[in-house]
C-alpha cells in the first residue's frame, strides 16, 4: 500500500496515518532528582526549587539532546503533518529542537499546537518536598501508594495517573477527528506517554502497574503507532527508541 493509499484508509477510519510520541529531553529537574521521586536534600535542589513545573527548562545537554535527535527522526519517519506539546517550557523547546532539521519551507507547512491535555501528571503539595518532608507532612502517602497502585493512588493535591489517561483519551478523541490521516509528532511527557500506550494498547490497571517500573520513557525517547488498515487501529510499531548514543 502506498502512502497516499494509507492516508486516506486512515482518514477513512479517523486516525493518524502515524502517532509519534517523543518524552522530552533531559530538564532540569530530571538532573536534579537524578531518577528519585522527591528532590535531595542538598543544595542542588536550590536550582529548581520555587519553579513551577511548566517552567522547568532543558538543560543544556538536553537542548543538544533534542536537536540530535531530530534528524534521525525525520530520516526515518519524514516531515509531520502536525506537532504537539504540551506548553509546558521542556516541551515547547525540545519540540523546538527536534525541527531544527527542517528547512523554513517544510516548517511553513507544519501545524504547530500545544494542548494542555497532554502536560505531565500533577504532583501536587510534594512537589518542591524532600523525602524527609513528605514523611513529615504526609506520613499516610507511602501507605496509600502501597495499597493502591501507581495507577490509582493519589497524591496529595494532584492527580492519579487513571485522571492522566482520562486526559489523554479526550485528546486522542480529538486527534483522532481533527488529524484523521496525518502524520502527527507529539512531544510530551513519560507519564503521559504511559497514558497513551494505557489507552492506544487497552491496558487494564493491574497491566499499567506491572508495567510502571518496566523501561520507563526516557529523555527524547520515541514511541511510534502506525495506523494498521487491517485492524483500522493505531498499533505499536517502535517503543522508547533512544538516537542517543
């Protein structure tokens, strides 16, 4: 089938030819945490201390992150028809570098939005907290994480990742309408992407918790769904491809 047939069978069906998913590059807070849930208790946590997370940026090996990673994407996958963020800063600029390949012409062509159902899981009052703090001031948190799962439990003042994957399927609903055969780039955040592949793959929420330690995103790591005319479904093609090596 050729591209043209497989646009327009997509179209037809009212999904993306292509879902290509991109966590953004390394920010800030990802160096600081260094993989750990809660800041450190040291002074690095100073410099992103007070940042609400919609204005954490990219460190610099993340903005070179994102511009390596652009190249080999659009070799592989070609031009996009659409590219999301999510506004939150690490994404408007990681979406930045991933076009830098592009000439002013192809991006002329390109439909750049941000959409605010794909930000990141709201962390709620731990959010600038040390792992001291939290046991101090929500001693009932570990407990609740514990019985419930990463699916269900809550944080105290944010949102479950259940709350996250109901943001996500009213995006998809919409993508599915506005974008029906196109080739579409989303550039978002790792527990979104699990709420995509939550969504795209019909995960239940025991599958999502068994899953939730298991090769999470990683910084610029692409997921990609091909639209499978067969199935009339977006399958999996590529999970979490690094081009960083």
């Amino acid at each position: 089938m050729t591209e043209a047939e497989l646009r327009n069978a997509a179209r037809a069906a009212q999904r993306p030819m292509m879902l290509v998913l991109a966590r953004h590059a390394e920010s800030m807070r990802n160096k600081v945490k260094n993989g750990n849930a809660f800041l450190p208790a040291d002074e690095s946590s100073g410099l992103v201390k007070g940042i609400p997370d919609h204005r954490i940026a990219l460190t610099d090996t993340g903005l070179i992150q994102s511009t390596v990673t652009g190249v080999p994407l659009k070799n592989d996958y070609g031009t996009f028809d659409t590219v999301y963020d999510s506004g939150y800063l690490r994404t408007i600029q990681t979406r930045e570098g991933l076009l830098q390949c592009y000439s002013p012409e192809e991006l002329a062509a390109v439909k750049i939005r941000s959409h605010h159902l794909i930000h990141e899981r709201l962390s709620g009052y731990a959010y600038d907290m040390t792992d001291d703090e939290v046991r101090t001031n929500f001693p009932y948190f570990q407990s609740h994480w514990e019985q419930f799962g990463p699916f269900y439990a809550t944080p105290p003042g944010g949102e479950s990742q259940e709350r996250v994957c109901d943001r996500v399927y009213r995006f998809n609903d919409i993508l599915f309408r506005q974008r029906a055969g196109q080739k579409v780039l989303v550039v978002t955040h790792g527990g979104t992407i699990r709420a995509f592949r939550f969504c795209l793959e019909k995960w239940t929420a025991d599958e999502y918790n068994e899953r939730y330690l298991v090769d999470p995103p990683t910084n610029c790591g692409i997921t990609v769904y091909r639209f499978n005319p067969k199935s009339g479904r977006l399958e999996l093609e590529t999970y979490n491809r690094s081009y960083l090596t």
